[in-house]
C-alpha cells in the first residue's frame, strides 16, 4: 500500500523575518469562513452569529475580536462577514455552519488567502509605499479595516494593535505580495 | 578653477568645500550650492548651447523653470540628460556635462547652423526641404534631428530603483515661501494634518533670496525657525524636495519627492518616490516667477532675470558678474540693483523702460529712465549692451525684470482658466478652481511680502474652520510691503537684432509675428506651429511675453488673445519615476498553480496565461523538442490516464435561495432544475448577444451552486454577476465569493481515471458509473480525511473527473495522484496537451469565444433557450447575427495529411481570387493532432454546418501558407461521446 497521505504547505513556508523597525510573518493557522446574510433575514442573521460566537457584529469597515482572543470578525460588506478563528480541524466551514444553523450562507475561505501580520513602529511608514488608505492612527482605529489594493493585489488590510496590522490577499499571488510587501519594507528601512 | 565669484554671505555652508566637474574641468562650491550656483561661483558662464542655432547660452534664472542650463548629470547608466542645472543640487562627485553640441562647448561646430537662421524660421520644415521628396524621410529629418535637440541618453537600462507611495492630509500646502510657511504654521497650530511641500531642497522660497526682515530678523532665519516650529509638530510632514506635479479629481495631487538625487549614491534605496496625495483641502502658495523682456541678442550668457541675480547673490553668495547692469520695468528690478551694490558689486546702469525719476540711488550707476537694449554683444559671454539712444554700456551681466507672472499653473489643472489682472498685467487664478483648492500669496496676485505672508496664514485658518478646526489666534508674521508695481513692457520694438521669447525652444519675436501673418491666430495654434512653451520648462518664462506680442499682432488684449492650457505636470518626471517598481517580472503580479512546486520539480515548461504561470508541458529525457512531450503526452492520457492541474478556471460561488433563479438569467439555458449533485454546462452572452464566457456549474445542495469560468474571463465573470446581482436584480437573495484561489484543482483523463481515483477517495466512495455518472457532482473525503470535490466532467473526451482539494494540499495532492497512478503509467500533461484534446474533441475556447462570434456561429445556437430570458438574449435575435450564410464552427482536416495548418488563416472557396471579399471565414485554432497522424482545426466559415466535405483553401498571406483543406465535424474525436460517459 503506497502512502497517500495530504499534508498542508503554507502559502509562504511560514516566513518569518525582522527588518529595521518592521516585523513581518506569514500567518498560517487561522480557518477563515465567509457569513452572507441572508436577504431580508439579515437582523436574525446577525443575532445567530452574535449568540453563536459571544461577539458583537461590528459595523461594515471594522472587525471585532472574542475575549479570549481566537476569533475575529470582519464586517466586509452590508450582508458579507468572514470569522477568523483559530481551528485544527480541516472542516471549519461545516464547523462554522453547524454553529449557525443555517442563519447565513457561510463558505470556507481559508485557502484562499494568504495573511501577512506587519507590525513595528516602520510598519505604517513602510505600508505608505504600497496601501491607499489613510493608516492614521485617527483615521483607521484599531480593529478598523479596509478592502483596497495593493501593487495590483486586492487586499484586505486590518489594524489588531497600535504598530500591527494583518494583510489577507490571494493565495496563488501570495508569492509576489509578499515581494511587494518586503520591498516596502526595504525602501524605508 | 577656482570660486573666483565667491561673495561673502548666503546660505551655503562654507566649512565644506565639495568637489566637481564640468566638461572635465575640476570645480568647488559647497553645501547649500545648486550646480549653476557653483559653475556661476566658478566663473563659468557658458553652459550649453541652444536647441536650434546651437547658440551660446548661460544660467538664465534661479528656478525650475529654467529654459537655458540643461546638462547631462552623472555617468554610465546613472547618466540623465536636461536636468536644469539650477534646480540640481551640489554633492562631493558631481560630474555634470553640456549638452547638443558638437565637439568643445566653446566651438561647438555646429554653430554654423545660427548663420542660417533666415532659412530656419518657425516652421521652416514645413515650407523647405520640400525637394526632392524622397529626401525628406532619408536626409532632411534625419540631419535636423541630429542637430537640434537637447541631451542624450545612455541607452543603458536605468539602474535606479524608485517608488511610488500614499499619503492623507488635512491640508497640502504646495510651496513653502512666505505665504506657505505662514499657512503651514497657522494650520498646524490647529492640530489639522498638513502637508508642507516645496521642490527647493531649503524650506523658504523666496524668503532666502532676499533681504527682507520678517519678525524682525532676517526671512531666512525666520523660515529656518518656522520650518523647526513644524517640525516639532506630530501632525506635520515636511517635505522638501518634492514637486506638486499635478492637481487631479477629488482632491489628488501627484508629487515627486527626489530623495537621494542630491547624494553621489542612492545606496539601493528608491532615488525618486511619486507619492498621491489625498487632501480634504489645498492651499496653493506656489509663489510667482518672473518673466523676461524680450530685445536684441538677449539670449548671451550673462543676461539673467533680476531675480536670480539677487538670488545668487543673497542665498548662495555669488556674484553673477563684476559689472551688472540691470533692465526693468518695474520696482522690484531696483531691488536686484541696491541688493548688489550692498554687496559692493558694481552697478554699471539701471535701465528702466518706464519714465519718471530713478527709484534708488546707487552709487556710480548710469540711470537710464526711459531706456530701451536694442543690442547686446559678446559671444560666450556679455561685454556690453547697447541701448536706443546709441549709448554703449560695458557689463558682464544683464538682470532683466519684465514683471512677475502668479505661478497659477496648478489652478488650470482641471482646465479652469485664469485671470487677467491688469494692475499686474499677469494672469492670476481664475474662478474655477480645482475641488477643495484655495490659493495665497504672489501665487495668488498678493506679491509683497508682508501682505502674503498674512494672506498666507488667514487663509489657512478659513479652511482649517471650515474643516471643523479651532484655529489658532497668533497673528501672522510682520513683514514690510516692498515695491514691486511696474509697467507693461514686454518687447523692444526698436531692436532690429532677433529677440529671444522662448530661448528654450529658440523662439524669437520674429518668429511670432511671422506665425500670426501666416494665419496662426489662435495661441494653441501658434504654440504647435513656433514650438513655443514646450520642453522641460513649458514655457514658464516666455507664455505670457509670447501672449503680449501676439496681443500687438491681432490689435486684441492679452486676456482676449487667450492662454494655452496648462496640464500636469509642472515639472519633468523622469520616466523611471512614473514606472515605480512596475519594471521587469514586478511589471504585474504572478500566480501559481498549488502543484508549481511538483511542476517545477518535474521538469515543467511554464506558460504565462493572464497572470497565472501553468506548466505547458513536461519534457523528458530524449525528447527532442516540444512535439515530442506533448504528443507523448497526448497518447499516454488518451491511452490511460493523465493529470493536469485545472485550479486556474475561475470558480465563484454561488448560495442562496434565488440562486437557481439567478444563473437562470445569467446562462442562455435552464438551470432551474438542475439536480443537486450535477453538473450542466452554461453559455453567458454579452447584452449585445455576442458569446461571453462558459463554464459548468455544479449544484453541491438546495441553495448552492458552485460556477466554474475561462481562466481569462475569471475576474470580469464575477464582477460581471456581482453587477447583475446588485444593480439588475437586487430583489434576489444571492450571494457571490471566489473561491477560485482556495481550490487545488486537478483533471484525471483517461480510460484509467476510476481507477486512479478509486485509490485515493474515502470510505469506499463509489465511482462506478452507475453511481457517479458523466455530469455528476459530490463533496467527499480523499486521502484520509481530506475534503475535497469530485466532479464528473471532461474537456479532454476522455472518462474523466475533476478532483479538487484545500489549496495548501495542491501540491502533495499531485504527487499522491502521480504514486496512485504509477502503475497506470499515469502523465502530468500541460496546457499544450489540454489543448490538443479539447481541439480533438471540437470543444470551443478562447480562440473560439473571442467576442465576435455568437451562440449560432458556435453551433450552440440550441443552448439559448426559447422558454426564458436571458442576458444577451434579445440582440442575439437580430436578423443579421442569424443568417443563413452565418459562419459555424466546424472542423478542418488538411486534404495532404503532411501539411501542417496555421491559426489565422481564412478561408477562401476553390477558384476565388485570395481577396477580403471572398473571405469565407477564418481558422481559429490548430494542433498536430497524435491520434489522427495530421494537423486539424477548428474554424467559422459561412454555413459551416452544410458544407462538410466541402475542399477550400486555408490562405494566410502573412505567413505565406495555403493548404486545401476539408471542411468536417468539428469533433475529431470520439464524436458520439462514448468515452466522456463510460
């Protein structure tokens, strides 16, 4: 009997790297499941998830984190939500489903992209050179988030703590973003 | 050489002394010196020679506007023709060189050309050189190009590497002389977000080339103590260096920050940065550039504006001659005189076009009210100038003032106009100003210092309070108001020598009357017909004199004759800046198939499709070319099984109870009932009922459907649906997300595939055909627990299935399906083999769905359903796009087997002339096909569909190819479709 056996890869070899002032690393262990709310259902919608996770659906552009800090919420459009969590298992989407009971319409997403977390007090200095939005720590609070692009790569980009922020952009580009990323990082530090 | 022009006092800072060249020559200046500061200071008045006559020429002004001192900075690759030497800064190392001349500068031998000035009017290769034709293209253009123009490249790739960045503000100050200063002061006090940008490297604009006292000190030591003010402020960004390019929609505007071009090296940090700067609000205190006077030979080296002569003088310390003389009509002009004589530099004259009485007394100048140049002689360099009267005056240098133009240019950006002010006689902004835009200062027409300075700070306190702001009360910084109020004077009518308008672009008056008397009336017409305001200066200096002259020609006023447009951007951006990182494979993201790593490994030839880079073919040892490996391919897959990684087809995911609704409208056929664990195949029509896209949608429960599309057309798909679902039918409940990149997905083909895949399915899954039929669906296990998705399809015409699995297992899973397969002699194949296949069995691709061709002309016209709408449908219907001499996709068959096919070619009937109008059709796409031994193809000819058996030509003229060719079914294989279903 030959070995059939999957195993994982990481999009990026779980990368890891200090630069002058900016810390960069692949986040690899995060299940990652879209919520589209139901048309018309979208208050009963949002109570299920509320119930389901212990966490208040945040307003669209913000995200909310559990207490014990192993979900996260983001609140990407009107009816669009995605559920970060921490989970082993390989069935996060039916995971997240079964807790909903079918108040929403979930997806799993957790191959489709790749996180970088950036943070360092270079970090917002370094994401000038590649991020369209206002990171002002006035502007874009933390917890805030934004959907933009980045050198061509549509990405999602999260402030979790004051010099901190996650960038989720697609799988089979994670390659180039992080070039793209890196790069900014060297030309300021 | 050494700074025999040195005078005490300026800005530079001594203690330092750097090192350059200029043509070779070893040179001195120091910290704080721009390169035409420095070859001023080193006595060196000639630095290159004009675009036309190649006449001698010197440092004009003091400012990035130029027209004269261009030069060729640095060397090797890092060399850069037309830099204004008066805006590079000095560095240790600087080796700067003239430019267009032909051998020395100073017997540049193409300087004969000036002799021909007669003959090389405006406009002259329009009238001239007409004889004999062919002359024209071979020689005459040629040797005019070669002999006028500006600098030269090195033709090396640029070795730099630049940026391009974002930033927000509150507020953009655009220019940091008196009134900026006091704006970015007041308005950072306020706590608002300011921007604070000049393209000088020393905050302070004109505050440093003058003498004035502001708060009671010098206004460079006020600027410098304003500029650390702001700099200790948080919501403050100096940027100094930087050009506000262009004011764009919404607030944007374009800057070129120049970080490390004032260093020998750039030490691999980005040399230039082209930052978009989003504002709430803008104020313009770009300050105000004077403008020449036009009169005989007042293009020598040596004759300089007023301003910048005082400039040299006061900011850097140098003295632009021994002997200045100054011609003005206006008071500022004095200024340059009395600043000079402090200074204990001769005055020769002071010549005011205006009468009335001297307005200074200068010890030992001649006072000339009334006065008029007429001449001016010296070749390489001023040695006197002649005056209407007859009277000679001996001087090295001539500081000429013809008034101050508002530098209103980034007002006009989104194409408001300016307005004419008559006290100034100079355009100032005009009413229609880009969104959020306020302007101060002489940018604004308010040009003494006192008055822009407040104009400066109380307009930075509106728009501060207008944004919610509590503004502050300090009251703007004291200054007195200087004169500066001047006459209309633009040109020396007497003067029978050519007078210089543009000396850039060798423009003389004569060139604008002879314009005008040829018909050029308009001011863009006579722009395009002298060439007048072009070039890296655009005409900052000459538009307005130009505009005056062209005023006396058609007897109109100055606002009356017009402007031409000013457009970004209002300096030179190096074309490096503009491409950023955007250079080489960093030109576009790339993607990767999940099996990239196996394919690399297994000796893959990539293809980039889109982005995306897919394995083309896997070449193995012996094989001799590409044919080879995908003919083996080909054969081995037919014969048993092979892989193929599929993840780059686009798959959007599709939930909700109005989904079935939805794709109902978006396919041309039915899918209302398709049954959950099928799959159907779907068409998409433009709304002009041309064929967009396919794909297969598999139904995985009640209210889930999951749409595969073309590679290409994966992104305009779902923004396509996502358009469909929120503005044509926002009533229904559905829902869309991509799940294109999270899926590893793989084609199993071949009569092997079952029992490939029975080896790695969970649970006994059960693929027999009975339980898993062609067009089948299922979510399962694969692997021990891994999900995955199985989908009974097949583009090849195989058996076949499409297994698809969490992207981050791709690429074990394609070496778990190559070790399950092994003892089936299992073969990854590549794009080159999938297309081999799909031409054989006459499935339609790109080629084929290339936004010209209808459902008809592919012969799906049975899959636009006659029960339903659909997007597209309507204009399908139009008569003319169903003929019946409509082209149809058939196949096509070499009537020599040996002849290969060639894509592109059309077909024209037996006996027909090869013309467009016997065009019958053309061939879409071509393969050697293994299992026929021949080329095939599959192509649209008129009635396609009744002409089987028909022999006609395959003709492509471009390629020099015709083949007879039979026309047959487009399904070279397996045409009944027993494999795919077995």
């Amino acid at each position: 009997m030959v070995d059939l056996n999957l195993k994982a890869e990481p999009f990026l070899g779980h990368y890891s790297k200090g630069f002058k002032g900016v810390d960069l690393r692949e986040i690899d262990d995060n299940s990652l499941v879209s919520l589209a709310l139901p048309l018309g259902e979208e208050s009963k919608a949002i109570k299920a998830i509320e119930a389901a996770f212990g966490i208040p659906v945040p307003d669209v552009g913000h995200s909310a984190l559990a207490k014990n800090g192993a979900m996260r919420l983001l609140r990407l459009g009107r009816d669009q939500l995605f559920v970060v969590f921490l989970y082993e298992g390989m069935d996060s989407e039916p995971y997240i489903a079964d807790k909903l009971a079918g108040a929403v319409y979930s997806t799993d997403q957790s191959h489709v992209w790749v996180t970088l977390e950036i943070s360092g007090p270079s970090a917002r200095a370094a994401l000038e050179r590649i991020c369209p939005i206002d990171l002002n720590p006035d502007a874009f609070a933390i917890h805030q988030l934004a959907r933009t692009n980045m050198e061509h790569l549509g990405t999602i980009i999260i402030r979790t703590a004051p010099d901190t922020y996650l960038l989720m952009s697609a799988s089979s580009s994670a390659g180039s973003f992080l070039h793209a990323v890196e790069t900014s990082i060297e030309n300021v530090a | 050489m050494s700074q025999t022009n040195r005078i005490k006092g300026g800005l530079v800072d001594r203690s330092q002394t750097l090192k350059f060249t200029f043509n070779g020559k070893s040179m001195q200046g120091h910290p704080g010196d721009t390169l035409a500061s420095a070859l001023l200071a080193n006595g060196q008045k000639l630095v290159g020679r004009s675009f036309k006559y190649h006449r001698p020429r010197g440092i004009f002004s003091a400012g990035s506007y130029e027209p004269n001192a261009l030069v060729e900075l640095r060397t090797g690759a890092h060399q850069e023709p037309n830099t204004r030497a008066t805006v590079a800064e000095l560095f240790d190392g600087l080796t700067a060189n003239s430019q267009n001349h032909r051998g020395p500068l100073e017997f540049d031998v193409m300087s004969g050309v000036d002799l021909l000035a007669p003959f090389l009017s405006a406009g002259f290769y329009y009238k001239t050189f007409m004889w004999p034709k062919a002359f024209w293209e071979k020689i005459y253009e040629p040797f005019i190009r070669m002999s006028a123009g500006l600098g030269s490249l090195s033709m090396q790739e640029d070795p730099d590497v630049y940026d391009k960045g974002f930033l927000h503000c509150d507020l953009l100050v655009i220019g940091a002389g008196p009134a900026g200063l006091s704006a970015a002061l007041a308005a950072g006090r306020s706590g608002a977000k300011i921007i604070l940008a000049d393209e000088d490297f020393l905050f302070g604009g004109q505050l440093n080339a003058e003498t004035y006292a502001v708060d009671g000190m010098a206004g460079s030591g006020w600027a410098a103590q304003a500029v650390a003010e702001l700099a200790a402020m948080d919501n403050v960004r100096l940027m100094n260096r930087t050009t506000i390019y262009g004011a764009y929609d919404h607030g944007i505007f374009g800057a070129l920050e120049r970080c490390t071009d004032h260093l020998p090296t750039s030490g691999g940090k980005p040399r230039q940065i082209l930052w978009k700067i989003y504002s709430k609000r803008s104020l313009l205190t770009a300050g105000a550039t004077e403008r020449p006077i036009a009169f005989g030979n007042n293009d020598r080296p040596g004759v300089m504006l007023a301003g910048a002569v005082r400039t040299y003088a006061n900011r850097y310390g140098v003295a632009p001659g021994k002997r200045v003389a100054v011609f003005t009509n206006n008071d500022d002009g004095w200024r340059t005189a009395t600043d000079l004589a402090d200074k204990g530099i001769e005055i020769a004259a002071v010549i005011d076009s205006r009468d009335g009485t001297p307005r200074a007394s200068i010890h030992g100048a001649n006072m000339v009210m009334g006065g008029r140049i007429v001449d001016t002689a010296g070749r390489k360099g001023l040695k006197s100038l002649t005056l209407s009267n007859g009277q000679v005056i001996k001087a090295d240098c001539l500081a000429v003032s013809g008034g101050w133009n508002p530098n209103v240019h980034l007002t006009c950006h989104q194409r408001g106009r300016p307005n004419w002010n008559d006290d100034l006689s100079a355009f100032v902004p005009g009413d229609d100003l880009p969104v959020g835009m306020s302007v101060a200062g002489a940018a604004n027409g308010t040009l003494a210092l006192g008055a822009a300075l407040k104009d400066g700070r109380d307009r930075a306190n509106e728009i501060v309070k207008d944004l919610g702001f509590k503004a502050s009360r300090k009251a703007a910084p004291k200054a007195e108001d200087e004169a500066y109020k001047g006459a209309p004077f633009w040109h020396v009518g007497e003067s029978r020598k050519r007078a210089w308008v543009d000396l850039q672009n060798d423009v003389t008056v004569k060139d604008i009357k002879q314009s005008h008397a040829e018909g050029f009336r308009s001011v863009e017409h006579l722009k395009r017909y002298t060439t007048l305001g072009m070039a890296t200066d655009q005409g900052k200096t000459s538009n307005i004199p130009a505009l005056a002259i062209m005023a006396e020609c058609t007897g109109k006023t100055i606002p009356q004759t017009g402007t031409t447009i000013f457009r970004p951007p209002y300096t030179p951006i190096p074309m490096g800046a503009l491409a950023g990182r955007a250079r080489g494979k960093n030109f576009r993201p790339t993607r990767l198939t999940p099996s990239h790593i196996w394919a690399k490994e297994n000796g893959a030839t990539f293809v980039e499709v889109g982005n995306w880079m897919r394995a083309q073919w896997f070449a193995r040892p012996g094989e001799k070319g590409w044919r080879d490996s995908v003919d083996r391919e080909v054969e081995m897959t037919r014969a048993s099984v092979g892989i193929c990684d599929v993840t780059t087809l686009g798959k959007i995911d599709i939930q909700g109870k109005d989904a079935a609704e939805f794709l109902n409208h978006i396919y041309t056929n039915a899918f209302l009932k398709l049954p959950v664990g099928k799959v159907r195949y779907g068409l998409m029509l433009r709304e002009d009922g041309i064929a967009y896209d396919d794909g297969t949608v598999a139904r995985l429960g009640e209210n889930h459907y999951v749409m595969t599309t073309t590679t290409a057309n994966a992104v305009l798909v779902f923004r396509r649906l996502e358009f469909a679902r929120q503005c044509l039918w926002p009533g229904l409940d559905v829902h869309l997300i991509s799940t294109t990149d999270g899926w590893a997905q793989f084609a199993v083909a071949g009569s092997n595939s079952r029992s490939l895949l029975s080896k790695i399915v969970d649970d006994g899954f059960d693929l027999s055909n009975e339980a898993f039929p062609f067009m089948a669906c299922a979510e399962l296990t694969v692997c021990a627990g891994t999900p995955a998705r199985l989908f009974r399809i097949s583009f090849s015409g195989e058996m076949a299935f499409e297994i698809a699995v969490p992207a981050r297992f791709g690429n074990a899973m394609m070496g778990v399906l190559m070790q399950a397969g092994e003892e089936f002699d299992a073969v990854p194949y590549g794009t080159e083999a999938l297309g081999v296949m799909r031409i054989e069995k006459g499935h339609a691709a790109g080629n084929e769905l290339n936004g010209q061709t209808t459902a008809v002309n592919l012969g799906l016209g049975g899959f636009v359903s006659q029960k339903k709408d659909c997007i597209g449908k309507t204009l399908s219907e139009r008569p003319d796009l169903n003929r019946d001499d409509a082209i149809r996709l058939v196949g096509f068959k070499p009537v020599d087997p040996a002849k290969p096919l060639l894509a592109g070619s059309h077909f024209i009937n037996k006996g027909d002339t090869a013309n467009m109008a016997n065009d019958q059709g053309w061939m879409s796409s071509v393969a050697f096909s293994p299992i026929m031994g021949h080329s095939i193809g599959l192509g649209f000819i008129k009635q396609g569909h009744e002409r089987k058996g028909e022999i006609v030509r395959a003709v492509n003229p471009a390629r020099g190819s015709e083949v007879d060719v039979e026309i047959v079914s487009p399904h070279f294989y397996d045409p009944e479709g027993g494999l795919q279903r077995g």
